[in-house]
C-alpha cells in the first residue's frame, strides 16, 4: 500500500478552512478540476469532466478534530483501495495547518494520483487564500 501526504499552512483560521472541508456536497467549490456532485446520505459523487466519477463513501465527519475521512470506491483510477482524510489544525496567528494523507493500492497509481493531488493543492490554496 502507497501514502501520499500533502501538508501546507493557510493564512485563514482553522474554523475557516473546516467549514469548506466539511461541506461534502460543496468539494467542487475548494477544488476546481471537480464537476458536479452530488450527495445521498453518506455517499458522495464526483464528476471528473471527461475522466469519468469518484464514488465516495464519507466515513467521518469529525467537527471536533476538524477532520474529514472517505474512500473512493470506484474511480477511472483503478484502486483496489483508497482512504483519505483532510484535516484543518491550528497553527498558531489564525493559520491553519492543512494535512491530507490518502492510502491507496495499488502503488502503480501513484504518479496519477500525484498529479490529482498537486492540482487540488493548488487550487484549495487559490480558493482559501
């Protein structure tokens, strides 16, 4: 199994950054390359243009911790498994410490999932800066 980390400090409060996290149905308006979506209890769909959906399944939404947990469980990635989860901590001066970790097999989607992930880094730091 692969882990990918992405951590990075954001000028805006904690709370902030948590709401935009914690509103599943509103993910295509932290990260831009994310169409439509759709939420039905605790499973969420993701248009990804023409590279197909993301069907999610939202494990935790944890207001406490600030923290977001789910997994993808059908992709044009082709993952055996996937978890993740995003989580906004105080990092002193109204900052917020952003840390998204994603577990996945198999290792060979990792330069894919690369890229996925440093575009939505990019554009969740356009988006809260």
């Amino acid at each position: 199994m692969a882990t990918l980390t992405r951590e990075f400090v954001l000028d805006v409060p904690p709370d902030t950054v948590w709401s935009r996290i914690s509103d599943v149905g509103a993910v295509n308006e932290l990260i831009d390359f994310v169409g439509e979506v759709t939420v039905h209890g605790d499973r969420r769909t993701c248009a990804l243009g023409d590279q197909g959906l993301l069907d999610e399944l939202i494990v935790t939404v944890d207001p406490e911790q600030r923290r977001l947990v789910y997994s993808i469980r059908q992709s044009p990635f082709g993952f055996e498994h996937h978890s993740a989860s995003m989580q906004a901590v105080a990092d002193g001066d109204g900052r917020t410490r952003f840390l998204w970790i994603t577990d996945f097999k198999p290792d060979t989607v990792t330069p894919a999932l690369e890229d996925a992930l440093d575009q939505a880094v990019a554009s969740i730091k356009r988006v809260l800066a």
